[in-house]
C-alpha cells in the first residue's frame, strides 16, 4: 500500500489532535487551593519600632516575618504569638521590657535567654500544632531575631476564624493582630 504526503500529512494531524485531546493543560482550579503568602515586618516608625503587615492571612498560608532594623540602632526582637489579655499596658512596658516582668519575661524564658549576654538558647519555639497556632499561655509559638535582614518562615496552622496576636518581647509596643481566613 502506497500512502501518499497527503494522507501522511492527515495522518499526523490526526495522531496530533487525537494526543492534544489527551493531554489537557493544567486548569486554574488545582493553584485556587494555594493559600497566597504574607509577610510582616519589623520597621522603624520615626523613632519607635512597630510590625507592619496585612490584616488577614490565610489557614495554610507561609507566613514570613522580617527584620528591617538595625540591632546597633533598636536591638533584637521577637514575633511571639500571645494572649491578647496578657499584652502589657503602656503602664507596664517598662516592667515588661526592660526588667523583664510579667509576659516579657515569660517570653525570655522560655526562648532560654542568657541574662548576662542577651542572646536565647532556643531562637524559634513551636508548640502545638507545627507552624504558626499556639500563642503564649506559659508558653507559645515565638522566633528571636537580632539581625537586620532576618527573615523566619512558617505555615499558619491556627483555625480559620481565630485571630493571632503578635507581640515583642524586647519592644512591648510592638503588638500587631492577623485574621485566619479558610484557604
């Protein structure tokens, strides 16, 4: 059987539709289940320290924190997620601050600092669930940081609907809040 260009040329056109049918192209659905990241930020407001971030956050979304201050000019922090009712007044920011009282020094405890160098034992604590979901009881989900340029990331595992407080033990004015929100 003799074929022809013609019919070769069909022949491929056809193979060639028939593979195209087969082998469909990724659909926008399976990238709508990806929860979008965010970040929040250690900056310098004026003369004060303060977080600067998004208001929500997706449950399973990687959650980044940086630090863009110089520990020369402000000194080391934390992001430690915290009881919103354990937040210390303005009244109570030297306390907590710089004598480390109340729920700052809970924080320096359980990140096992060393009291005479300042630097902690334990840079990243992670209780409960892995990720960002538990905050300070006794204890709770925090990261220390005293570089200019540090950045920690993790997966946000608290339920859709709670709200995470965050806080720095070093700067108690610092205080920020997040929503979780489903995927």
């Amino acid at each position: 059987m003799r074929i022809t260009k013609a019919r070769a040329a069909a022949t491929a056109a056809t193979i060639t539709a028939v593979a195209a049918a087969g082998v469909a192209a990724p659909s926008n659905a399976q990238y709508q289940d990806i929860p979008k990241p965010a970040t929040v930020e250690m900056v310098m407001k004026g003369k004060l320290p303060v977080f600067k971030g998004p208001k929500t956050v997706s449950k399973g979304a990687k959650l980044t924190i940086v630090n863009k201050t110089s520990l020369k000019q402000i000194g080391p922090h934390t992001f430690s997620l915290v009881k919103p009712a354990k937040v210390p007044s303005k009244k109570q920011w030297k306390q907590c601050g710089e004598k480390l009282e109340l729920l700052c020094g809970e924080i320096a405890r359980a990140h096992k600092v060393n009291m005479e160098t300042g630097q902690p034992g334990k840079v990243f604590l992670d209780v409960g669930k892995k990720g960002f979901d538990k905050s300070f009881g006794k204890k709770g989900d925090s990261w220390f940081t005293d570089a200019k340029g540090d950045e920690f990331s993790r997966k946000v595992t608290a339920k859709a609907g709670s709200t995470l407080t965050y806080f720095c033990a070093v700067h108690p004015n610092m205080v920020g809040k997040i929503k979780v929100t489903k995927k």
